[in-house]
C-alpha cells in the first residue's frame, strides 16, 4: 500500500464498519443525521446497487481524502470549509424543477428521480487545479432523467443550477463573494446523454456526504471537475449554451467545454501533469490523460473541433 502519513489513515481501516459509520453520522450534524438514517431512504442509508462496466479497474482514492479535501465555494473556498461547515445543510425533503425546452416540465421530488437500484462508477475525477482522485460514485445516467422528461426537437444544451441557501451555506454571506450565485453549469445537450455523465447521489456504497454535493450532482468524468456541479435544484434545456459560472468569473481562464486536455494549458499554470490526493508525501504527480482516460469514449463527440478554440 501506498506511504501515508499516520494521522491521515481513513477511521474505516482503523475502526469497525459500525461504530465508524454512527460516529461519522453524529459528525455530520450533532444526531439529526443519525436520527435521519434511522427513516428509510435517509441520510447514511445504504444505497443498492448494481456493478457498472465503467471504471472497475481503478483503484479509489480512500475515502477520509474524498469527503474532507473539497471544492464547494458556497461553503467557503478553503479545501478543509466543506467538510467542516456543510454538515447542517438540509437535503431532505429535496426537489429538482426540469423546464425549459421539455415536453414535460415540472417540480420533481429526489425520490422520483432516483431509481431504486443504482450503479456504482468508478471515476478519475481532475480537478482544473491539477489534483486528482479516483472515486467510487453510485449514481445512474443523466440521460434517464432527460428521456423521461423528453428534450424537445429545439433543446440543444442542458443548464443546471445549484441551491442558495445563505442561511445554510456561509461561503453565500457577507459582503464580498468570490462567485455569483447560483452556482450555475451547462452541457451540450449530446454531452448530457452519454452513458458516462451521471448524477451521483453516493459514494463508496452509502449517501454522498453534503460536502461532495448531497444530495444530488453531476459527474462528467472527462472534464474538469468544476463541471461537475453539486447539490442541484434546477436543471433546464435550453436553445442557446448556458452561462457557467468559471466562465463568468475569468473567461479566457475557463472555458464552456473544460475537456481535461493535457495539451492545452491553463493560462497560468500546465495542465500535462496532475498530483494525485491520498498518494502520501512521496507520490510523484503523474501524466494527465486525454479526456482524463475517455478518449475512446467521447472523443467522437468533438470531431472536427479546434479543442484549443473550444477550451
Ligand atoms: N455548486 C458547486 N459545485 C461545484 C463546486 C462549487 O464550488 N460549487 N466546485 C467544483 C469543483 S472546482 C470541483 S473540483 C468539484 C469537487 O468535487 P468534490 O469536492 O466532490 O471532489 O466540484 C465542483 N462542483
Ligand atoms: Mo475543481
């Protein structure tokens, strides 16, 4: 096994399956989210599952690093303010309203939309900082959804926003905010339907902690993890490409695509290599992967396209 230095080995090689899973839920926020797995279909439940033919060769980063070192500026946009402030966020009940260009709009509950049984999915997840992990999503296929409430002829790209909640999300108050809310995302609508692009509600096999998005976000695992968007309420098909919010913020720094390219560098630093998180102190960074590792999957969807162009 990889070096790691002896405080950071995750509490579930250390501690029984049991006792780590109560005492992780009376973290998370002071027993009402233990209370809350006690209901069926509520926080900490095990989620049912089904193997995916995606990603089963990887090998997941531990989960201490994936549910403590996170991106999530409504919380903050320390890596540590996630974790440490979004235990409280309330994610049931939950709904997400579909409109725009659809046959069949309307306010959906979390229970519908997710099916029974799911998939685990293995994923590398690259964050455009140039850090990367593997990670082990249970989720299904966007294109589910989308099917069910059927894109009209006109749709061609898919918007997607984030809860505001200032009350429950203290990186939303005060004066100065580091990004526009809602956090706000988009793909083309083709991107949308590929069987890689799903909404996870999950990982390593139980409910997603709230700092990774709970209790529903998008997982494109051949592009930069900020389009990956969390915690989602709203999703909507559209006409014309959708603002995002990176690219609201510096828009000759992030693109609308953010395919990981390891050719084509961020302005102010190269995206060749990346450093993979929970490799311990002595891990060397490692190449960055055409499409993260999807080329043979997805390169069909940008045939003919300038990458360097459409960044
Ligand atoms: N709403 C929202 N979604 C977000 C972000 C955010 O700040 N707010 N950060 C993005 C970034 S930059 C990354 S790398 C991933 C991180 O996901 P993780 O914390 O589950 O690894 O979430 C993405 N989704
Ligand atoms: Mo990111």
């Amino acid at each position: 096994m990889a070096y790691r230095p002896v405080h950071k080995i995750p509490s579930s090689e250390i501690t029984p399956k049991s006792v780590y899973l109560n005492r992780r839920s009376l973290m998370a926020g002071a027993g009402a989210a233990f209370a809350a797995g006690m209901l069926p279909g509520h926080a900490w439940a095990k989620l049912e599952t089904k193997p995916s033919k995606y990603g089963a060769d990887l090998k997941p980063t531990a989960e201490e690093y994936i549910t403590s070192y996170n991106n999530f500026y409504e919380f903050g946009t320390g890596k540590a303010d996630p974790s440490e402030n979004a235990g409280s966020l309330t994610t049931s009940p939950w709904s997400v309203k579909v409109d725009g260009l659809v046959a069949k709009p309307g306010t959906l509950a979390l229970e519908d939309i997710v099916p029974k049984v799911q998939e685990d999915r293995t994923y590398r997840h690259r964050c455009v900082e140039a850090w990367s992990m593997v990670i082990p999503w249970v989720g299904f296929q966007l294109s589910d959804l989308l099917t069910k409430v059927e894109p009209l002829g006109s749709a061609k790209y898919v918007a997607f926003e984030t809860l505001v909640r200032p009350d429950e999300m203290p990186g939303q108050k005060g004066f100065f905010q580091p990004l526009d809310w809602p956090y706000v995302e988009g793909l083309r609508l083709d991107e949308a339907m590929h069987p890689l692009t799903i909404l996870a509600t999950g990982l390593y096999g139980e409910e997603l902690p709230n700092q990774n998005g709970a209790p529903l976000r998008l997982v494109v695992p051949w592009k930069y993890g900020f389009k990956s968007i969390k915690s989602i309420v709203r999703i909507t098909l559209t006409e014309k490409e959708p603002p995002t919010t990176w690219n609201k913020a510096a828009s000759n720094e992030y693109g609308f695509y953010s395919n990981v390219n390891p050719n084509v560098d961020h302005p102010r630093w190269s995206q060749a290599t990346e450093r993979p998180i929970g490799g311990g102190l002595l891990s060397q960074r490692q190449p960055t992967l055409m499409f993260n590792g999807y080329e043979d999957e997805v390169a069909s969807l940008y045939t003919g396209m300038d990458l360097k162009k459409y960044f």
